[in-house]
C-alpha cells in the first residue's frame, strides 16, 4: 500500500514506525475538498488524520478492496494508478 501510494505522491512513515494494522497516507498540503465523500461515493472507506488519510486494511479486506482504494484515489486526485501485484491481506 506504501509503495501504491507514493505512485501518487502520498507519503507514509517508514515500515518499522508503522503499526501492523494500518497505515496513514499523508497528502502534500491540504487534502482534496470532499475526499471523504468522494471516496464513499466508490464505496472506499478511510478516515483522516490531520492531513492524512488511515487506511485499515485487516479482517474484511482482500486484494480486490486494496486495488479499488487505489482505482478511487487515483480518481478523486485525477491521476491514474497503476495496477501492482498485492498479495491477499491476512
């Protein structure tokens, strides 16, 4: 998810400072307007942080949920991003 990110210029902290269940993706200044809305309108689900967004993925997510948080990002920030290969999420 970090490397996904960073694919659209989000950035995260480095893997030994983050926690195993989640991740927080930072956006460069402020975060788009109505990103939350936006992002639930494609059924994506995060919460923000100050200028990030957190990102839970664990119990109920798979693959497919990790590339559709992406496909949406990419399109609330109108950048496209690229598929990658995720593994499954335990």
């Amino acid at each position: 998810i970090a490397a996904r990110a960073s694919g659209l210029g989000l950035s995260s902290p480095p893997r030994e400072k983050r926690a195993p269940h989640f991740i927080g993706l930072k956006f460069p200044g402020n975060l788009p307007p109505n990103l939350l809305e936006a992002l639930a309108r494609r059924k994506v689900y995060v919460s923000i942080r100050g200028t990030s967004i957190r990102v839970t993925p664990h119990l109920y997510n798979d693959a497919r949920d990790v590339e559709r948080l992406f496909e949406a990002l990419g399109e609330v920030l109108g950048q496209r991003s690229s598929p990658s290969s995720i593994a499954p999420l335990r």
